[in-house]
C-alpha cells in the first residue's frame, strides 16, 4: 500500500514540474505549418518514440564536427550573471532633497492589495519632513528579499534601506560581510506557513494528529498529500520552510549530514520547488497540489483559497527594516523617520487592512540558525533538490533571422552567464535552428571541459533564415532519449528558446502527441514576444514553464529557471 501511495506522490511531483515561473499569456495554439493534423488517440511511448523517428527520418540534422571551446568560460562573474537593478521597478519616485530607497519585499511593493509600502511612502513624501534645511522623500523598489541580498552581494546595487519579508535575510548579508544595521524589527507583522485543503487537512489530522512541518513531510512522502514550497534562494517563504524542514530533520543540529541526507530522500519523491508564492496560488487555484507554504497576508488576500485551512510556521514575517554603512548620516536619519512613520497609527490600520498584522500570539519557531547558517542551508537545498538524479538538458536556440543582432547577442549573454548556476554534475547539449537543425554540441556531462565547449558554441551562433521550431524540438528529445538509456535514473528536460511563431518545418499539431506520449517537459523561453498561445501549450503538454523574457530580464529568468530546475 505504501508503495501505491508514493506512486501517487510521484505522479503528483509529475504534475507540477515545471510550475515554476509565471506561464506565458495566451490560449491553446494548434500550428498550422506543414504535416498538420491532430492525433484523437494518445501515442505510448513505444508509438511515439517510433512516430518521432519516422518524422526525423525527413529532417535534416547537421552535426558540428569541432565544436568551439571558450577558454575563458569561466570568467563569468556573478555580477554578470544578473540583469540590471532596473528589472525590478520602481513603484514610487521620491524627489526629495533627500531621497532614499526601500527595496522593498514584494508583498508590499506591487500592485494592490500587495501595495501597503507604496501608499505609505506617497503619504510620507506629501508631508514634506525636513532634515538639515532639505525635504525628505522615499523611492521604493519593488524587489523579494532574496534578489536583494543576490545583488548587493555581487556588489551591483546598494540601496538605502532593505525592508525584506523577515530577519533571516538580514542576518545573510551581515554573515557575507556586508555593514548593515537594523533600525526596527516590525513594520508590518506576517506569518508564515503551511496551506492545506480542508477535505485533505481533515484526514490529515485524523492520521497525524497535528499539523507540524514534520508530520507535512511525512504525509508527503507516503502520498497522503502533495506538497510545494518555493525557492529559498529568492522567497522568503521558501528559505523559512526549508530551515523548518531541515530543524524537523534534525533538530539538535539542521544542518548535520543526518539532515542533508533525509532532505535527499525527501526530495525524491516531493513536489520540485516554486519560483514564487504566487504561482503556488495558481497551481492551488487548477487542483494542481493541495498543500503548499503561503505567508498568512497573501492566503487572507486570495478568496479562491478558502477552502484552505492554514497554520503558522517557522520565523515570522515582521518586514524588519535596515540601513548600510554606505549610507551618509542624513539618509541613515530619514530612514529612522520613514520606519516610524511606518508604524505610527494610520500607518498600521492601513497594514491591518491590507491583511498584515494578523497571528500575533504565534512567537516563532526559531531554528537557531546565524546568518552563516541560512546560507549554509541553502547549499544543503541546492546539492539535494533533484533528488539525487542528474538532470538530463539540451538547449535549444532559436536562431533565425529575426534574432539577428541585439537580440542573440543578448540571449548568448544570458544563456553563458546563467549556465554557471547549473551542477556538474547534470548532463548539458545545444541545438540551434532556423529552417534547418544544428546539434552544436552532444551532451555529455557539464564538466569544465564540457562547459568551456558550451560557450564556445553559443558564442558562435548566428542568425539567419525561417523558424523549424518543432523539427529542432523533436531532436532534442531524441538527444535526451538516447542519453536517457545510459542514465535510467536521470531526469529529461528540454529548453526551447524562441522569439517566434514556427514558419518552416514540422507544426506543433504534428508534435504534440509525441512530445505528449515521451513524457518529457519542454520548457519554452518566449523572448521579446508576447503570441505565446502555441509555446504555453507546448509547455503544458507535460506540465513544464512557459516564460515571457525581454532582452532586460531574460538573465534573470534563465538564472532562476536554472537555479529551480538544473
């Protein structure tokens, strides 16, 4: 029985594989390129690996014979591998003679109902406080708490204040060496925790008798629910839960090998993690998982989780604020000035409102982690999400015509820089195509010498004629077929990268039921256009990601996509 119900887990973990980023827009598309047609009847694998061959079997693949190698592949630095501050917006313009920016944690920095700071700093610049003769004003910048501390680390951005979700993050920076000071530990109270479905939570008590973290677990891996939580390395939410997870492990040290190890084995058979906590609404929203980690302010915010019963877990969400040694006297004052207007009375009936302030008898479960020790667990995650598999990948790029000049060279930098964040101890190949099909580069494991040869050949991708997407997608998957029957135990993933509709070649009605039969998710990248319909139906085939990316966020997307999934 038990064996039945980790099978069950495990088809749930299928489901939501690449619920990782936000889907691209658009409905269902159907190509309409040559072949045409739709499968009624779903192709086994056996089928479809033979369809796939018959249609390669008209498609002509180029194999480079020499690939190139960039012997410098490894200079990429992390400041490289970020796109500019200016991808995450600014959400109010202070112009001040005095003038500080919040990078502000998300939930109340975007749009309303998550846009508590943003009313508060507009109130704050129209009462024209004066430090030194000079009008003081507050600019905030709509950033989650874990890119902050990614990009002040990597020495690119130094704001003023840092108001992130809660104190695990300030305690990282100060660990990394970075001159921080905390001026208020709550601006706006908030929990933590887990969400679980009423009907699933009711048997959920009546077997486990409590909703802990651990138990969560536990109910996870005998398949009694299917749980989600989001990236450590970019949510706060997920970095709070997985400390959890890790002191539920082990509880006199979280990160002891005792620890790591009981990670690995609960990853096997887990749910892959979340991008954000608003696409674990979404993926609640479809039916998709039914227990996830949510903080309180967003669950009260979202009807459609009602039928959720949620419970506080982990340190809590206080939105602590804090200063840089960088900061010049007057700035360090103007911040003082702007966090206690934060929590004078108005202030906080507006945070009440916008769904802040809510559990405040619930203290914390502090996992007695420093600063050292969140970062440390964040490796442990990083070494064990997978599951102890390696990953199978093959890129394929879109290099077509209209790719020619900013474009590709902007996707060559992203794809370089990005590469870095993935292990290596996964399998990596490259494909180009345009009218035709290009394996650039076989894979094999992503070792130094592989790596070098990988920037080698995006450096040397070029753009020219029409746009075979599916006929470079049905090779990729036999790539990953082929180096599949070496490594049973691994886990298949295509990347297709693409600013275009298909115009040559196969169409996706052609495709789909192969792709759909192999059972093997295709991630899809639309850079700088917004027609997705085809792309997000080619990703949802088997639950895979499907990203919009402009030329100024695509390393961002593709080091977070990588990060998650490689």
């Amino acid at each position: 029985m038990k064996k039945n119900l980790k099978k069950l887990a495990a088809l749930g973990m299928a489901c939501i594989v690449g619920i990782t980023l936000a889907g691209c827009g658009g409905g269902s598309g159907t190509g309409t390129g040559s072949g045409g047609g739709n499968s009624k009847k779903a192709l086994s694998y056996d089928d479809a690996m033979e369809e796939m061959n018959s249609l390669l079997s008209k498609v002509s693949v180029t194999n480079v014979s020499n690939p190139v190698m960039d012997i410098y592949s490894d200079d990429t630095s992390e400041a490289d591998s970020l796109a500019d501050i200016s991808t995450f917006p600014i959400t109010v313009q202070g112009n001040g003679g005095i003038n500080i920016e919040v990078a502000a944690a998300t939930e109340m920095s975007a749009d309303a109902p998550d846009d508590w700071m943003n009313i508060v700093a507009k109130n704050f610049n129209k009462e024209n406080y004066v430090i030194n003769g000079k009008i003081v004003s507050v600019s905030v910048r709509k950033i989650t708490s874990g890119e902050v501390v990614t990009y002040i680390n990597a020495g690119v951005y130094h704001p003023h204040v840092y108001a992130p979700s809660n104190a695990a993050w300030g305690e990282m920076l100060s660990a990394s060496g970075i001159g921080i000071e905390k001026i208020e530990d709550r601006i706006a109270g908030n929990t933590a925790g887990l969400l679980i479905k009423k009907d699933i939570y009711d048997k959920f008590i009546e077997k486990y008798k409590e909703a802990t973290v651990a138990n969560v677990l536990d109910a996870t891996i005998n398949g009694d629910m299917v749980f989600a939580y989001t990236n450590p390395y970019t949510s706060s939410t997920g970095l709070n839960i997985l400390t959890a997870m890790l002191k539920s492990f082990d509880e006199s040290d979280p990160l002891s090998e005792t620890a790591s190890e009981k990670l690995l084995t609960y990853q096997k058979s887990s749910p892959p993690v979340a991008y954000t906590t608003a696409v674990l609404r979404n993926s609640a929203a479809k039916g998709i998982i039914n227990a996830m980690v949510m903080e309180e302010q967003a669950y009260v915010n979202t009807p459609e989780l009602k039928g959720y019963v949620y419970i506080p877990a982990g340190i809590r969400h206080d939105h602590p604020v804090y200063t840089f040694e960088w900061d010049t006297e007057e700035e360090k004052e103007a911040a003082k000035m702007f966090a206690e207007y934060c929590k004078n009375e108005e202030s906080q009936k507006l945070a009440t409102e916008k769904g802040f302030n809510l559990h405040d008898d619930y203290a914390g479960e502090d996992p007695g982690l420093s600063g050292t020790g969140y970062l440390s667990a964040q490796k442990i995650w990083k070494q064990n999400k997978s599951g102890g598999k390696p990953i199978i990948a093959v890129f394929v790029s879109d290099v077509s015509g209209s790719m020619n000049g900013e474009p590709l060279n902007s996707l060559k930098k992203s794809l370089i820089s990005s590469s870095r964040y993935i292990g290596s101890e996964h399998y990596i190949g490259l494909i180009s195509y345009n009218g035709k099909v290009t394996v650039n580069l076989p894979i094999a494991q992503f070792d130094p010498m592989q790596r070098a040869y990988f920037s080698g050949e995006v450096k040397n991708l070029n753009a020219s004629g029409n746009t075979a997407t599916y006929d470079a997608v049905l090779e990729g998957i036999k790539l990953l077929t082929e180096k599949a029957k070496e490594l049973p135990e691994s886990k298949m993933m295509l990347f297709v990268l693409t600013d275009g509709d298909q115009n040559e070649g196969y169409s996706f009605s052609r495709i789909k039921e192969i792709v759909a039969g192999l059972q093997i998710p295709v991630y899809s990248i639309a850079y700088n256009y917004s027609n997705t319909g085809e792309l997000e139906e080619l990703s949802g085939i088997n639950e895979a990601a499907c990203i919009k990316a402009g030329s100024d966020d695509i390393i961002n997307q593709l080091r977070n996509l990588f990060n998650v999934q490689i």
